[in-house]
C-alpha cells in the first residue's frame, strides 16, 4: 500500500479511516484476458486487434491500445489473416463462423467460466429445454450466450419480466445467467422463474462467478461502517455497477470512479470511514492511487477486511502459452 505520509494535506485534514474490500480488484477471467492480449503483441508483434474492449475498463485498455492493441467493435474492421483477440465476455457462434470465414487468427480471451454458461445453454437447448437468460440486455456476454441457440432461449432481468413469461414459454424450462449478476437480485428473479415453473431445471453450478460473489460478499462485510463507498470501475463494468448497487441497497452513499481523480472534495464532507473496493476489471494499481489521493485530503488510516483468499487460476490458450514466463511482478518476461 502506498505510503501517504509524504503527501502534501490539500484538503480539509480531517482523519479518515480507509476499510479496504478483500477480495476487490483483478479476476482471474481478466488477468488471463490481459495476459493473452499482452503475449499476443509480444509473440506476433503491433497490431494485434481485439474485438470489443478485451475487459470493460478503460484504463487497461488504454494501456493495451498504447502497446500496440487495435480495439474494434466488429469483425469487419480487422483486416483478412490479421490476429484478433477475443474479449474476457465472449462471443456467439455467428462470430466465431465469421472469423473462420475471414481467416482470421482468432486467440480466444472468452473467460473460461462465461464458457461455461455458453456450454450449458448449447446442452440444455439440444435436449429441447426453453432456456431462460437471466441478464442485462445488450451487455456482450449476453448476447453471445444468447447467440448459442437463439431460436431457444429468452432473455429476463427482472421478477416481473419472469413471471410474465407464463404465456410465452412451454414444455421444460431451464434457466441460465450472466456471470456478473448481483447475488440478491438474481435469487429473486430465480424465485419468481420458480413460482411460475416449479420444474425449472438449474444449471449443475451457480453462473454467476466465484469474483462476481466475492467482491458483493467483502462489499457486505464492511458497507455498515462505512458513510462512504468508492467502488473503483468503468461505467460499462457489470460486476462494478452492481457494487454501487448494492452499497446504495444497505443505505451507503457511494460512487463509481475510474481513477483517483475522479474523487470530489465534497464527496468527503462529514465522511470519516470510506470504503473501497474495486471491480474484477479495474487494475490493483488503481486502489493504491486512490489511498493515496485519499490520503491528500487529510490522514487516512488503513484497515483491511479480507474475507475470502481467491486462488483461482485459468490456463491460457495454446496460441500464446509458448514459454514466455511471469516475471515476480506480474508482468510477462
Ligand atoms: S468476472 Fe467472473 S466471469 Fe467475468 S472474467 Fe472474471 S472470473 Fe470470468
């Protein structure tokens, strides 16, 4: 953690207790899309295109796009036989097809646990389920999980929209979601998909991932002492959205910022403990800005509530794993 006792007191010097979210900050999903991206530069050289923002912050991708990234939103602005990179959230098989098509040299970044929900739905659409998405509509992982069986699945994001669905669904309805769903919410629309379907079939495990849980869960532990809470992550972020969400739900003031900057003096008015966590997409750097701009304003003092250690890991994809090595810092050597 940044050392905040060297920085000049610009603000109102009153003494601020930090309460530092753990688990907050990088997923594996997007240290490994991050990683592909960084190796793919590295093995094939600039420029190396990736199909939608690689993971939805913009400071990783402003670092990728300074590197030698080319970020598009379609498949139809990268070149025949040039590299693209698949995003953290995935895609449909139109797009997959596509790229074949185009002969592209695709290297996936589709989070393995978004594939799963991708394999689900192809299995529970094959035995002739209703397949019933629980999401935000127009999100990317969305629409390429709804991509995998199109003429099978619907789409619902609310208790009412699930009960409305009596009418418009038959024979045996099973139901899927989006990875990045706060916890809550989605048990109650899972409850209403229930009372209107009582053989809903589930998927074999939770869709919604293990960061997505924890990052809510270590926002729970400490949302109560805090008069303010700072969820660092892009507007486009799901999992950062739900997170101010929920703070807002248990009574919290809080916001969204990208980076230290974004912090408004009046925000700190009268606010003696802030909270701070941050989504799975915005980079652990970032935290360390933030305290230290905190710090700015006035002592801070820093706690930490971890409540869970994440071990989880994902393999890369055969194109890049070559046998480039992580240095001890983290970065590819
Ligand atoms: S938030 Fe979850 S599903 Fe999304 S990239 Fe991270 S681990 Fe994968």
């Amino acid at each position: 953690m940044a050392d905040v006792s060297s920085y000049e007191h610009t603000g109102d010097g009153v003494e601020r207790r930090v309460l530092l979210a753990g688990p907050r900050s990088f997923c594996a999903g997007v240290e490994r899309a991050i990683e592909i991206v960084e190796r793919a530069l590295e093995q094939r050289g600039a420029p190396v295109y990736v199909r939608k923002q690689i993971v939805h912050n913009v400071t990783v991708v402003d670092d990728l796009a300074g590197r030698g990234a080319v970020f598009v939103e379609e498949l139809d602005e990268v070149p025949d036989r040039a590299t693209v990179v698949f995003s953290a959230h995935g895609v449909s098989p139109a797009v997959r097809q596509e790229a074949d098509r185009r002969g592209l040299d695709v290297i996936d970044g589709t989070c393995p646990l978004v594939a799963k929900v991708h394999a689900e739905a192809r299995r529970f659409a094959a035995r002739g389920d209703t397949v019933v998405l629980v999401g935000h509509a127009g999100h990317e992982e969305v629409e390429g999980t709804l991509g995998e069986a199109p003429e099978s699945m619907v789409l619902v994001s609310t208790p009412d929209e699930a009960r409305e669905l009596s009418t418009a669904v038959g024979g045996q309805v099973s139901y899927l979601t989006q990875t990045t769903l706060a916890v809550d919410e989605t048990a109650e629309v899972v409850g209403a998909l229930k009372e209107k379907f009582p053989l809903l079939q589930e998927p074999p495990s939770d869709d919604i991932c293990y960061a997505t849980t924890n990052r809510q869960a270590a926002l729970k532990a400490i949302v109560a002492e805090s008069d303010l809470v700072l969820v660092i992550g892009s507007e486009n972020s799901s999992n950062s959205v739900r997170l101010v969400e929920l703070a807002h739900r248990e009574g919290t003031r809080a916001e969204l910022i990208d980076r230290a900057g974004d912090i408004r003096p009046e925000w700190l008015a009268g606010v003696r403990t802030v909270g701070l966590t941050a989504g799975a997409s915005a980079p652990p750097a970032l935290v360390t800005e933030v305290v230290t701009r905190l710090g700015a304003f006035g002592p801070v003092r820093v706690e930490e509530r971890e409540i869970a250690r994440e071990t989880v890991r994902f393999d890369l994809p055969s194109p890049v794993r070559g046998d480039t090595r992580r240095t001890a810092d983290g970065r590819s050597s």
